[in-house]
C-alpha cells in the first residue's frame, strides 16, 4: 500500500462515510473538527514517523487529502 | 449599547464614511485609524493609554521576532542539516521568551482591570478557612472598550508572526488592526492575515457595500432594540425575582434569555459587519443557526465562532499537540487503543479552553462552573461516541434520519439553555435555585402582574418567531442580503426607510422602558 492509500485509509477510519477522493473543504465545511484532526494528526505521526505542530494545523495544510499528502512529504523532507 | 448609543454610532460610522470617501485612496486606511482612535478616547478617555500599551507591545514584539528571523536566515547559510536543525532551535527559544513577554504583558493588563476584584475576594475567601479576616482593597476603574477582545486579537496577531503566518506589519497597520473601531464593542475576534489587507486597501464606493452594509445595520438594531431589549423586560423581571415563580414562568424566562442574547449579540455584531461593509471590509463570521446544531460541540462551532477559532488556534491545538502530549502519544502508539490517544490530549487541552472561555465570559466563581458544565458535556460526549456508534452499526439504524436530527436538536437546545441559566443567574445558588424550582409546577401571570404589557409579549413572539424564521432560511442556504441586493435601488431605499422607522415606532425605548446593560458589552 502506498503511502496516499495508507492516509485514505487513516481519514476513512475517522470518517467512515465520506469520499475523501470529492472532497476538497474538509475545514471549511466541517467534515473534520478539531477533534478529527487531533486524531489524525496522531495517526499520521504514528504511520508516517513525522512530527505535525500546532504550526501546521491551518485550514490549507487540511484542506484534502492532497493537501495532508503533501504536508506529510514536505514534513518527511524537512526531517 | 442602548439605542441612543446605537443611533449615535451609526451617526457616527456615517460621518466616517463621507470623509473617508472624499479622501484619496492612500489615506483612507489612516482616515479609519485617527476615527478609531476619536470614538475609543471619547469612551474611553485616560484608558485609552491601554489600548496603546497594547498596540505598541505587540508591534514591537513582532519586529523582535522578525529580526531574529532575518539573523536566521543569514547564519544558516552554508550549514549542514543537523546544524540548521541546532541554530533553528536556538532562535526559536530567543524568539519564545519575545512572545511570553508580550502575552504576559497584555494579559496582565487585563487580569488587573478585569480580574482584580476577584482574585482579592478569592484571597480574602481563602484567608477566612484559616479565620484571618483581611479587607483586601477593592478597585473601581471602568474597563477600556472591548479590552477583552483586542488583547486576544492582538495577542493572536503576534503568535502568527512567531509561526510564520504572516510577517508582521508596520506600526499604523498593527495599530488600525487592533484598535478598528466597529469591533470594539464586542468583537468579532479578528485574525491579521485576513482583516489587515482590506483595512489597508482604501475600497471606494460600492453600491452593493453601501446598500449591504446598511442593510446590515439596521437588521442589527431591530434585532437589538426591538427584539432583545423587549425580552429583557421579561427575563430581566423572571432573574432579579426568581423567588416569585416557578415552573413554566422560570422555563420561559431561561429560554426567552437565550433569544435575548442571541438577538443582542447577534445584532450588535451584524451591526459591526454592517459597518465594515462600507469600507468593503469583511469581518470574520460570528453566528451559523446555532439552534440548529445537533450536539454541544457543534453549537459551539456555530455560537461565538472568532471565539471558539480564537481558543482552538491558541489554546485548544498547541496543548493537544505540545512536545509532552507528542511524547506521551508515542509512549502509548501500538499499547492502547487510538481513542486514548485523542481523549488524554484533547481532555488536557478542552479543560484549559473551558477554564479559559469560563473566566473569559466573567470575573466569577459562577463563570467557571459556566466553563467547566460545558467542559464535561464534551469530555462525555467524546465518550459515549464510539458507544453510540457502535450501537447505530448494531442495529443498522441510520443516525442522519430526521426523527433523530430532531431529537439531538432538541436536546443539545435544553443543554445550551442550562448552560444560559448557569450565565445569567445573578449568582451561582440562584442559578441552582431556579434549576430546582423547574420542577416545582404552577405558574404565575406575568401580565396580570402588570410585568408586561400584551402588546410587549406579542412583539417578543414575533420577535422570536423572525430570529427562528430567519436561520430557517438562512440554514436552507437561501441568501437574504443577496434578495435584497438585487431589487432595484428605489426599492431598496424603500426597504431601509421602512426599517429605520420599524425601529422608531416598535423599539423598546422611551417611556416605561429601561435600557438593559448589553450583556457582552464591557468585557
């Protein structure tokens, strides 16, 4: 599994009946609350081994699945 | 506010905008600074030199931290990863104790003028376990406008410098975000990327902003002056004599306090939109049909909304997400279940946004217990969630069908409303008094008691029936403002004509009316 489907498969784990492949206002529409992004920000620094800081939780880093992804390996390169 | 005020304001914000139209676009943004500054001295007056100390620290904490960002920039040249990762470091430490300085500083200020009474009470309180009686001095300054909501704006400012959200600007524009004078009465909370750009882009007439902005205004002080200060006679009569009634009467004065705050508060910021539209500017968004929200945690995404993005950009995310939390969440991967790794940090974090949203809201005991009844509804709810859930997939049941909708409606309303109970009973056993005295039955006629008039309870349930009305409309995405945008201009003159005099010949002033204190005004 690549790494996008392991992420998929991280945000279908918290939302379970939202096609993340449609979405692009996971903040703004309130598909994600805080809450769901503290859990995925430990899911993701759990899968992934990097480190998202409170300076990383803005509403473009979480916007889609794209924008997470690309979090993710800008985090990866940074480490 | 009362309407003497409010009418005074809007006078006011009209003179603003005929000088800052005739002046060219480069001046306009100082045109809004200097009548900033005017209507803050002329409420103020000598507190004013708050405001300042306010606006000058956090400029200047944003050029400490943008020079040591530049020092940065120019001594990573040339080293390797690790080395980075050390200097990168070591200017974050230097540019921490630049940002603790400044927050200490500005929430000192305000823990002085806000909180000083009651932290000397509860000194004096815990002095008298020990049986020391000790008089501690008590001071009497009136609170500079909206302290409680520029200190956090300004602090948020200064945050996002340190984390690179934005690069800081020059001392007018620090001082015009800060000090904009529609948002100081009671906010919204705003954020600098978002409102410094169009504060300084001198916007010119537009006729939508005119007419919008306007339209705005005045919807604001219906809601204000019609509505919320009507169903102050009510509430204001069912709180200060509790004693009296019971039952019903207590129900209906919790609930009709409830529209009264939404009404007033709601207004007073459409009123602060209102204004910002002439000037083309967009304030953040406050209230989303509350009312409509299905758990506490939503209401709370829909009710105070700069407030609530305020505390979880601040509060609620750095605590959730800080090293120790980041460290303990490692500790705990792949030994217990994910859940505890998302309770244990957003419990930590969720009773510091509460103790902190509770003691925000008032200098109280009263207010905590406001905070913490809040606090634990949530920290239930993220509990009883993977129950819930598990149940709904047991049973097959579809949790989005409407019956249920309805019924988490309903009951995150009567939750909220405990919660309005707790915030407007003039004490904390009041508040439990009246929560007991629910259950008591009877009633009493306010009308026969000549508390209010027929024509008053008929206004107030009209006036609640057109808040109702409105978010209908409003959560069924059918957009009001732009309806009336598009009518023709004569017609919408008409219309603003019509709603001028709807406030005259219906609002709740003149005589055998008092103007209630407003209820977020002098935080």
């Amino acid at each position: 599994m690549d790494n996008m489907d392991k992420l998929i498969e991280i945000l279908k784990k918290i939302k379970p009946n939202v096609d993340f492949s449609k979405e692009i206002n996971l903040i703004e529409s309130g598909v994600l609350t805080s809450f769901d992004i503290i859990r995925l920000i430990v899911e993701i620094n759990n899968e992934y081994d990097v480190e998202i800081t409170p300076l990383h939780t803005t509403p473009e880093n979480f916007q889609s699945v794209d924008t997470i992804y690309n979090l993710i390996e800008k985090l990866a390169d940074e480490d | 506010m009362n309407t003497i005020l409010i009418a005074a304001y809007i006078l006011f914000a009209t003179v603003v905008y005929g000088i800052y139209l005739l002046l060219p676009k480069k001046a306009r943004p100082f045109c809004l600074l200097a009548f900033s500054f005017l209507f803050y001295i002329v409420y103020s007056k000598f507190m004013t030199i708050f405001l300042v100390l306010t606006i000058v620290t956090v400029y200047l904490g944003g050029i400490g931290i943008n020079k040591l960002n530049a020092k940065f920039d120019k001594q990573k040249e040339g080293l390797e990863k690790d080395e980075r990762k050390a200097l990168k470091k070591k200017f974050a430490r230097k540019k921490r104790w630049i940002l603790i300085g400044a927050i200490v500083f500005n929430f000192a200020i305000l823990a002085v003028l806000k909180y000083f009474n009651f932290f000397t009470s509860l000194f004096e309180g815990f002095l008298s376990w020990f049986n020391v009686s000790a008089s501690m001095p008590v001071l009497k300054l009136a609170l500079p406008l909206g302290i409680s909501y520029y200190t956090l704006s300004a602090i948020g400012y200064l945050i996002d410098v340190n984390r690179g959200k934005c690069t800081g600007g020059g001392f007018w524009q620090v001082a015009l975000f800060v000090s904009f004078f529609p948002q100081l009465f009671e906010g919204p909370f705003a954020s600098y990327t978002e409102l410094s750009p169009q504060l300084q882009a001198g916007t010119g007439f537009d006729k939508d902003n005119f007419f919008g902005g306007v339209f705005k205004m005045l919807w604001g002080w219906i809601k204000k002056v019609v509505i919320a200060d009507r169903l102050a006679i009510i509430v204001g009569e069912v709180f200060s004599n509790y004693t009296q009634y019971n039952g019903l009467i207590i129900v209906i004065g919790i609930v009709l306090f409830t529209f009264q705050l939404y009404a007033e508060f709601s207004g007073l910021i459409d009123i602060a939109q209102g204004t910002s539209n002439l000037f083309g500017i967009k304030l953040a968004k406050n209230f989303e049909q509350p009312f409509f929200s299905q758990s506490v945690p939503e209401f709370w995404r829909r009710w105070h909304i700069s407030l609530g993005n305020w505390m979880k950009e601040y509060i609620f995310y750095p605590i959730s997400m800080s090293k120790g939390m980041m460290k303990l969440n490692k500790k705990m991967s792949g030994k217990v279940n994910t859940f505890w790794q998302v309770f244990i940090p957003s419990a930590i974090a969720l009773l510091a946004v509460w103790l902190f949203c509770g003691i925000w809201h008032g200098a109280g005991v009263k207010y905590i217990v406001y905070g913490l009844y809040y606090y634990f509804i949530m920290i239930g709810g993220m509990c009883i969630a993977p129950l819930s859930n598990l149940l709904y997939k047991k049973t097959g049941i579809n949790k989005d069908n409407k019956f249920l909708k309805i019924c988490r409606i309903a009951l995150t309303f009567i939750l909220v409303n405990f919660g309005m109970l707790l915030f407007r009973a003039n004490t904390l056993p009041a508040a439990f008094d009246m929560f007991g005295a629910i259950f008591t039955g009877g009633q009493l006629d306010l009308i026969g008691l000549g508390v209010i008039e027929v024509a008053d309870v008929v206004m107030c349930a009209l006036g609640v029936c057109a808040l109702i009305v409105v978010d209908i409309l409003k959560e069924k995405k059918i957009d009001i403002k732009a309806g009336f945008l598009s009518q023709k201009n004569y017609l919408k003159t008409i219309i603003l004509v019509g709603m001028i005099a709807f406030v005259i010949i219906f609002g709740a002033f003149g005589d055998g009316y008092i103007p209630p204190d407003p209820i977020y005004g002098n935080f």
